[in-house]
C-alpha cells in the first residue's frame, strides 16, 4: 500500500520544462524513436499483417465479425472524436492537467504510439509503453490487443514489473507522463488477475467509473468485442462513410451493440483513483 507521502508523481510536481526534458530522454535515443515512428507508419500499408492480426482475434473469440477497410478507418475516428480524446481532456482537467501538454509529453517519450489509435498494426512493445505511459480508461482492450501477440500478456507483466522497480530503459521519461502513482501497481494487479480469469473484475479510470456517458461509451470502446461489434454495424462504402463521418456529430448510441453482462459492470468496477 502507498503512504499518502508517496502520492506524489513526476508529472504533478515538477516544472514544465524538466517533464520535457525528462519525456525526452537522452538525445542519443532520438534515432531509435525516429525509427519506430516510420515502422508504425509503414504499417499502414502492410495488409496482410492486418488481416493476420484480425483473423487472430477472430480466432481468440474478440471479434465475432471482421469489419471492413471502410469500417475500421470510419471507426478508428468516431473511436478518437467521441471516446478516446474527450474522455481523456475530462480526466486531465479534472486532475487540473493541460490535455494538450500532456500530449506533447507522450510525443517526446515515444511519438509510435500516437498513430495507431486501434492498435491493430501496432507492435508488442508499442502496445505496453502505451499501456504504461497513461492511465486507461479501461486496459482490457489493449490486453485483448496483446492477447493475439505472441507471449504478449507475458511481456507486459514482466515490463510493468521493470517499470516499478525502476529498471525498465523508459522508466523515468514515463514517470514524466503518468500522473497516478500506484497506476503501474493497480495496472500489475490487474494483468495477473487478467492472466488467471479474462473476465476480471474491470480496471476503470475514475472519470469513467463516476459518469454514466463514460460509462456507456465505455461499453461500446472499452474491449476489442465491443468496439469491432461497433465497427462491423458502420458504413462500408466510402461515400456513406464520409456522410457519416460529416454529418454525426454525437455518438450514434443506435449503432452501438446492446450492452450485455460482463467483467466491467457498474457493480464490478475497480476505479483507479483508489489507493492501493
């Protein structure tokens, strides 16, 4: 358990100037971020690997039904416009944290994982530095994610276990982003009980948890079945999608799939503002 003297974080206590410097990191680890960015980005147009990766899901029983190239490009936006950037903004100024800083630390730590908002095309790596560089609003996508990797649920716990004994290569410029300081051991907690039994008890953000809009849309975006169920019901020709994506401007709560009875129920919800 945290004393209250250890609640403090990097994020929340130093200047401006040293959290960049720290996100940062050495300049000799510039060309290797560099590099990571171009292989996101050539990834975009490696479809067979996409095609891989989503048959692994499919195998894994978190997609029922694969959407289309124009279903997962339309939905990866309505995934950033209406989940993933406005309930992140309501958690950071909520903590009394700039959104658009915040988002500047997590370029200069490692500006990879800003490109694949599904994390369909993403590596293993880049998926846990991003599941240890913020505070998820629900973790058990990305865990869904790693799932179809191999030995990815492995990897993750033995970096989130680096990363609090402070020996992980980006332990301190991710100190520089993270602004809760027992995240990484609630996050640990979770993955192993994760590990044991998938339908764990949800590991939910505090904002998430307090507000019912969050609470809806994280049912619909907060898991890989949810999200794709929601992908596969939107427009599948270019044309209907740009109308879509042109003229929706709030969540379409018709187009989500029916919230049915699992792990992050209301009841079962574990907020991450608790203290461990």
């Amino acid at each position: 358990m945290l004393r209250m003297q250890d609640m403090t974080t990097d994020r929340t206590t130093k200047s401006h100037f040293a959290l960049l410097r720290q996100a940062a990191g050495p300049i000799s680890g510039l060309g290797a971020k560099a590099m990571s960015l171009v292989n996101a980005l050539r990834a975009y147009a490696d479809g067979p690997a996409l095609d891989r990766r989503l048959r692994r899901l499919r195998e894994l029983g978190h997609i029922e039904r694969e959407p289309t190239r124009v279903q997962l490009v339309v939905g990866s936006i309505d995934m950033l416009r209406f989940w993933i950037g406005p309930a992140a903004d309501d958690y950071y100024t909520s903590k009394g944290i700039g959104f658009g800083f915040h988002q500047v630390l997590r370029i200069l730590d490692d500006p990879s994982s800003m490109v694949d908002p599904t994390g369909f095309l993403s590596t293993t790596d880049n998926i846990i530095g991003h599941l240890m560089q913020i505070v998820h609003a629900n973790p058990a996508y990305d865990l869904q994610l790693l799932e179809s990797h191999e030995h990815g649920l492995a990897e993750l716990e033995r970096q989130i276990v680096s990363m609090i004994d402070g020996t992980h290569e980006r332990a301190e410029s991710i100190r520089a982003i993270v602004e809760e300081a027992d995240y990484h051991e609630r996050l640990l907690a979770y993955v192993r009980a994760y590990r044991q039994n998938p339908e764990t008890d949800a590991l939910l953000r505090s904002n998430v948890t307090n507000d019912p809009h969050w609470r809806r849309l994280e049912q619909t975006f907060g898991t890989v079945p949810g999200a794709m169920s929601y992908f596969a019901n939107l427009p599948d020709t270019w044309r209907a999608a740009a109308k879509h994506l042109f003229t929706v401007r709030n969540f379409p709560h018709h187009l989500s799939p029916a919230a049915a009875p699992r792990a992050s129920s209301a009841d079962a919800a574990v907020p991450l503002s608790a203290v461990a």
